[in-house]
C-alpha cells in the first residue's frame, strides 16, 4: 500500500519492475476440479491473480438477477474471478497468444454478466456462441462449473471458442496460452504443475479445497529448483540461500511476485443447495497470506469500502508479502520467512489459520444442512470468520478457542467461536451454562446442535453431567 510522502527506493524499484512485467503481460494460474475427482464430492474452480496493481478487494453484488461474489479492484467493479448464489463458478486468465481484433465484451465484463445471469455452464458457452459471430474484445481461458455437475475450460478469441470438458482425472488447469493460438505456450509448466501436484492428491484421496489453497496456489516449485520439504537451507543458481527465483526467463512458479490476489471458489455436489456455494478469498500472494470466506447469498457487499476488517487484512498480507520478498531483485522469494525450520517464520501460525478456516467452514456447512440459515446469519458466520483470520493473522498466533489438544478432550464445538449454530460433539447428556454458572441449555445424549435463542453473545461452557469434561464456547451474534 502506498504511504504518505516521497516514493522510497524500494517503492520506485517496484514500480520500475512492474513496467517491465507490463511489456511482457502477467501470468495467472486457473483451473477445474469436478465433483467427482474432489475427496469431499463439491466442485471448485481456483484463480492465481497475477497483475501489477494493488488496491484489490472481493465484493458481493446484487445487481443481477442473482447475488455473485468476485475480485476486483476498489476503483470499479470489473470481475476477474468469482461465484453466484445459483451455483455457477468462473475464473480466467489472459490468452497471450490470441490476438484481438472486435469490439465487445471484454474479459471483465463477459464474467460479470455471466455470474449475474446465468446458471449453468452451457449458458455461458450459449453467449460464446453468440458472440463468436458478433466479436469479443477479449482473450482468455474461462474455468467454469456450476451446481449440475458440469465444468469446463473454455479459450476464447475474439471470433472463435473452443470447450475443453475434464478427461477421466476431472482436473481442468490453463495457464496464459489457449490451444487453439499460436504455439507460444506461456505457462504451460505452471499448468502442468498445478494438474500434477492436484492428480497426486487425488490419488491419495485429499483433493479438496483446503489443499488447493494451501499447496497448489502456494507452490514455489519451478523446474530445477523445488525448496520442499521447508526449511529449505540450500540455493539454487543465482540465488542466495534459502531463496526460490520465482520469474526467470519467463517461467514463473504458481505463487510469484506479481500474485497480488487468488481464490478458490467452492460449488456444490449435483442436487446440493447453490446457495452454499462460498469464495476463499487470499490477499497477495498465497504462500504468506491466509484465507477467509464470503457466501454471495448472504447478499452483503462485504468489499473492503464496507469492511474495516478486509482492508486492514489486505495491507496485513501485503506487508507480509514484502517481507517475502526482500531483495532488490523483486522477483526473489524468501522461503526462510515462511519456515526457518528453528521456530521461527509465519507457517508457525498461518498454516493453522487456513487449517482453522476450512474446518470451520465445512463443519458449519454441516450444520446448515440440517438447518439452513438466513441471509442475515451467512454474513455474521462471514464477518466472524474474518475478524479472527486478522487477529490471529496480525498477531501471530492460532486462531480457535479450544486450547487443549483434541485427544485430549471428551467434548468438542465446530464451528467455535459461532454466531448461529455449532455442533457440540459429547457423549452423554451436557448441561451448557453462562458466565454466571447460570443453565442455559440441556442437550441430550444424541443431541448434537446447539442453536441460541434470546441469548446475548458472550462465553458459556458446556459440560458434562458429571462434571468430568467442560469446554469453553463463544457464541457471537
């Protein structure tokens, strides 16, 4: 983020390189995986946001004939990733070796009108259709699902499209070169590492949206210099120790200095309610960032003009990020920041925040099967998340309320802290009490949900009938 005052040596450093990336044009990271190759059964498309700007934000829109979630920037509403309240899902990124030569919809505004109107993945390949005969300003590779089981990777020129449909491995994945352009293939090893790093996980079972998040759009492998396991204590050709070259000769690592913004956009099983789909947003680049969760059918802006909270996240990250990136070269990603391996960097606590995250997440989503919630409790579920991802974020620590280990413990709350429901996992009856030692609630054995009513927010405990295991919750409104 910019700062009062003359531009300092490293800001004018930036701002040289970034001219220099803009000739060469940016590199996003887009991908599909279906239903049916995800471990958990639901669907997701994934955007690694590699530009030059900053002042970045994800805002809900009701603009349309349905509510969408999307990234753009704070200075207009052009959406380059996102998901709406029907179940539909898109990202893209740039065809580099496409050219253009219409008028039309451009790679913005195609995504707006699509998430604001349509349901389904042939929709959209309707209006490619359409506009094939009337031109498109645009070159781009769309990731696309929806809440009928279908998904897809469209390239599109100005004049032409082409469907991609997922082969039996239902993993989807582009770069910023389209098949159908010219034979410059940009990208084509961080797609290719983004399909690999998704198959392993497929085969053993773990393909879900946490592990998207956490080691796919946060991969710093590039060939011939692969830092993992962390700590990483050795150097690669032209780097000091414990550095990843993250650009060099035009190939760049999934996470790299010019990913400023990514999301993991999750969808339903075919017949589940679209209106669980839900965004993970990241602010700058993922490696050094943390998620939170925004539900476009809680029909609330949520962008960083009407959240205190998302603004003050997103300059966290971004000065983490700078952190990561510490040497004049700009390109040069410190893996020590990350994990020193001696107790030292911010995967001592960021790792458990994304882990806190999508666990709390699911289980919520859980509950809302059994009880769907209102507009109103999506957004407070959402504002709630958030809150804790920054104050763990900025003060380093793990974000939860349990503070014993679950082996531990004969009673356990997810989501915890919540603001409309959470599941108390017990076995025998408990009693649930206020701060007063006051009963507030009996739950059975059996009994799982606790749902609060006429209760201010505030600390209660539960425990068990005989007083052998207590557990502390927050319920906030």
């Amino acid at each position: 983020m910019g700062r009062a005052g003359e531009p300092s040596r490293r800001t004018m450093r930036r701002i040289y390189l970034l001219m220099v990336i803009a000739a060469l044009g940016f590199s996003c990271t887009i991908g599909v995986v279906m239903h049916d190759a995800a471990s958990d059964g639901k669907p997701l498309v994934f955007k690694t946001r590699d530009i030059s700007g900053w002042n970045l934000e994800f805002e809900t829109s009701t603009s349309g004939t349905y509510a969408y979630t999307y990234n753009k920037y704070t200075s207009n509403g052009s959406c380059w990733m996102g998901v709406n309240e029907a179940g539909l899902a898109m990202t893209q990124s740039a065809a580099y070796n496409m050219g253009t030569s219409a008028s039309g919809y451009n790679n913005a505004s195609i995504m707006n009108y699509a998430l604001a109107n349509f349901t389904t993945v042939d929709e959209f390949e309707d209006l490619l259709i359409e506009t094939d005969a009337t031109g498109r300003a645009t070159a781009a590779n769309y990731a696309v699902i929806d809440a009928f089981g279908n998904g897809a990777i469209f390239e599109v020129g100005s004049w032409e499209h082409q469907r991609y449909d997922p082969d039996t491995s239902g993993i989807l994945t582009r770069g910023n070169f389209s098949y159908i352009g010219s034979s410059d293939r940009r990208g084509l090893e961080r797609m290719n590492r983004a399909k690999a790093l998704m198959q392993h996980a497929k085969s053993v079972d773990s393909l879900t949206a946490e592990f998207v998040g956490m080691k796919v759009i946060a991969d710093l492998e590039r060939t011939g210099n692969d830092p993992y396991p962390l700590p990483f204590s050795g150097s690669f050709p032209g780097c000091p120790v414990g550095y990843v070259d993250t650009d060099s000769s035009n190939i760049e690592t999934i996470n790299n200095e010019q990913t400023h913004v990514a999301g993991v956009f999750k969808g339903v099983p075919p017949g589940g309610d679209p209106e669980n789909c839900h965004a993970f947003g990241y602010f700058a680049c993922p490696a050094v960032s943390v998620p939170f969760v925004l539900f476009p059918a809680s029909h609330q802006p949520t962008s960083s003009t009407s959240s205190s909270t998302q603004w003050a996240l997103y300059n966290a990250c971004v000065d983490r990020y700078n952190d990561a990136f510490n040497l004049s070269d700009g390109t040069l990603f410190d893996t020590s920041y990350l994990f020193d391996g001696l107790g030292g960097g911010i995967w001592t606590f960021t790792r458990d925040i994304n882990h806190w995250v999508y666990d709390t997440v699911r289980t919520q989503l859980d509950i809302w099967e059994l009880a769907p919630p209102t507009p109103g409790e999506r957004e407070a579920f959402q504002d709630d998340v958030l809150e804790q991802v920054y104050a763990a974020y900025i003060g380093g620590f793990m974000v939860g309320i349990n503070e014993n280990r679950p082996e531990q413990l004969s009673l356990e709350a997810h989501p915890n802290p919540f603001n409309s429901a959470t599941e108390i996992v017990h076995t025998g009856n408990i009693r649930i009490v206020d701060a007063a030692g006051r009963e507030v609630a009996f739950l059975p054995d059996g009994q799982n949900i606790w749902r609060p009513t006429d209760l201010p927010s505030g600390v209660y405990m539960a425990i068990s009938e005989k007083g052998q295991s207590s557990l502390k919750i927050v319920y906030l409104k």
